[in-house]
C-alpha cells in the first residue's frame, strides 16, 4: 500500500510540475518570482510526503484488530519529537521569509538610466504614458499599446481614475493594484521581445474581463523608431485638429490658403501672419484689439475666444497657424 501511495504521489508531483501554471517568464523580476515560488513548491512537496507518509503507515501499522474494544495505551509523548517540529519549521519558515526579502528588493533594483511610464486605467481600457518623451505641444507621449525597449529596467507609475483595477503582464510576473488617489508602482525590466497581454486582475465592474491592452517589447533601435513614428502621428492628428478648429471659428471672417477659407471681415492671413510669432498669433486670438492691422477696426472680433476655447484648443489653433503660413 505504500509503494501504491508513493506511486501515485510521485506521478501526481510530475502532473504538477509538467503543467505550465504560468507562461514562460519574460522578466528579471520573473525569474525572482518562479525562484521564490519554486522554493516554498519544493518545501512544501516536502513536508507534505512526510507528513501523510507518517500518517498512512500509522493508520496502516497502528489499526486495531477486529473486535479489540479497548481505549489505546497511554502515553506521555516524545520530547526531542516535539522540539524537532517545532525547530524544522522555524527554520523553513525563516528561510522563505529571507529569500523572498531578498528576491522582493531585487525585483523594485532600478538600473540607472532606467524608462517611467505612467499606466491610467480606467473602466475599461488602459493607457501609457512616457513623461521622458515630449510632443510637439509639449505634451508627454501617451498610447494605448504598451511599447518597451528590451534591456531597460521600467518604472510604472500606476494610478486608476475611477474604481480598483490591477496592471499584470503574466510573462512579467509583477502585479501592482491601481487605485484612485493612491500612486502605487512597480518596476519590470523585461528580457524578451514579444508581444504580451496587459490584463486587468481586480473585478471593477461588467467590462473588467475586456479590460485589456498589448504589451510590445522591442530592441532598442525599434523602439526609438516607435517614438518618432508616434511623435509623427501625434503632429498630424494635432495640425488636422487645428485646421477644424480654424474652419469652424475663424475661417467665416478670415482668409486662409492652407485651410480653403476666403472670408474677408478680418485680416487675410496669409499675408498677415508670415514672420509674426506665435505670442502675437495667440494675442490676436485672445485680445484681438490689443494691436488692429491697418485697414481695420477695433471690436469686430469677438472677444470671447478666450473662454469659448480651452487652453488646449488655443494651443492647437496657434500652433496650425504657425505651421500653415510659415510657408508663405
Ligand atoms: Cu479594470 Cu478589472
């Protein structure tokens, strides 16, 4: 009965320890992780056999006899029995405590030189962004794909902007809530390129099992070409937003080649705005009587562009006029 007892306990550890629990690690940190998690697997497995090994030959050796009615011989214990299993898991327990101490400082070690990105979530999608890469508004660059170098240790600094959400990438292991008004992070540096799942591992409402974004780890050459091609995008999308927002508020009283209009009220831009700076275009637009071009009168302009256009949009419009008569 033994020998069928560990038959069948050995064949279920290799079931076990066969079965990918986890995909394969694509981190550092990873590696820290499966280490820990191997170490108290194996000490476990361990203390386990003992354990029901002991039981099963106790059950087995010590049953008694059919129709023996007597209560059991007593007994006082054994004292050096006692001190072993109180001794042995101190032990156990005190190495799990140190090694995952140490695998846990490792895991947040920032190599210098290292990369942050900022993870928002929110119900129900992700987006990252990198404050080290400025846009041309001066804005940092935001995605909704998670794009890194291979190599480089990343600090992700993660908050929520509404209710609980957790930013996994199994391949990465390292898991970090994101919760509103609270800051947390966690530190990744990954070893493989690939493309990964960002997974969101706390129920935060109906679409929590859609909440889901790509992680893309990239070599180095390929990452710097990611960030100008999105740089590239991010400049278009911004001088296509600004020439809407001169059709629909300017474009009825001025002038402008690049943007087809041919209102005459106000001044004809491309002949006004050639050499003048982006301080004067974004005056003329706020406070358009502060400096009036000849031939025309003060208070035909609205006033109000100040309020009616959020800082934002003011920056887009200045910038496209910038852009639209620089070429003259
Ligand atoms: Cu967000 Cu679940």
């Amino acid at each position: 009965m033994t020998l069928v007892g560990v038959a069948v306990g050995g064949l279920l550890a290799v079931v076990a320890i066969f079965i990918p629990w986890l995909p394969e690690p694509a981190s550092e940190q990873a590696e820290l992780v499966d280490n820990t998690y191997w170490l108290v697997t194996i000490i476990c497995v361990a203390v386990f056999a003992v354990v029901a090994g002991v039981s099963v030959y106790a059950v087995w050796k010590f049953r008694a006899p059919p129709g023996d009615m007597d209560d059991g011989r007593p007994i006082h214990g054994h004292t050096g029995l006692e001190i072993a299993w109180t001794v042995i898991p101190v032990v156990l327990v005190t190495v799990i405590a140190i090694y995952s101490g140490v695998a846990l400082a490792q895991a947040e070690n920032l190599d210098d030189g290292h990369r942050t990105v900022e993870v928002t979530a929110q119900q129900f999608a992700w987006s990252f962004g990198y404050p080290d890469v400025t846009l041309e508004n001066g804005q940092p660059l935001t995605s909704g794909e998670l794009v890194l170098p291979v190599g480089q240790s990343v600090e992700f600094r993660i908050e929520s902007r509404d209710v609980i959400h957790s930013f996994w990438v199994p391949e990465w292991r390292m898991k970090q809530d994101a919760v509103r008004g609270i800051p947390t992070r966690t530190v990744v540096s990954p070893t493989k390129t690939g493309t990964f799942p960002v997974v969101c591992t706390e129920l935060c409402g109906l679409g929590h099992a859609t909440m889901r974004a790509q992680a893309r780890v990239v070599s180095q050459t390929q990452f710097e070409s990611w960030v100008q091609e999105e740089k590239r995008l991010a400049a278009e999308a911004g001088s296509v937003q600004g020439e809407t927002l001169f059709v629909q508020n300017c474009g009825s009283c001025h002038t402008l080649g690049d943007a087809g209009t041919e209102g005459e009220v106000g001044p004809n831009l491309d002949e006004a705005l050639p050499g003048k700076d982006a301080d004067f275009i974004r005056q003329s637009i706020v406070n358009p009587d502060a400096k009036i071009a000849g031939g025309y009168s003060p208070g035909v302009m609205p006033r109000t562009f100040g309020e009616t256009l959020s800082g934002e949009q003011i920056d887009g419009l200045v910038e496209y006029l910038q852009t639209a008569t620089k070429g003259g």
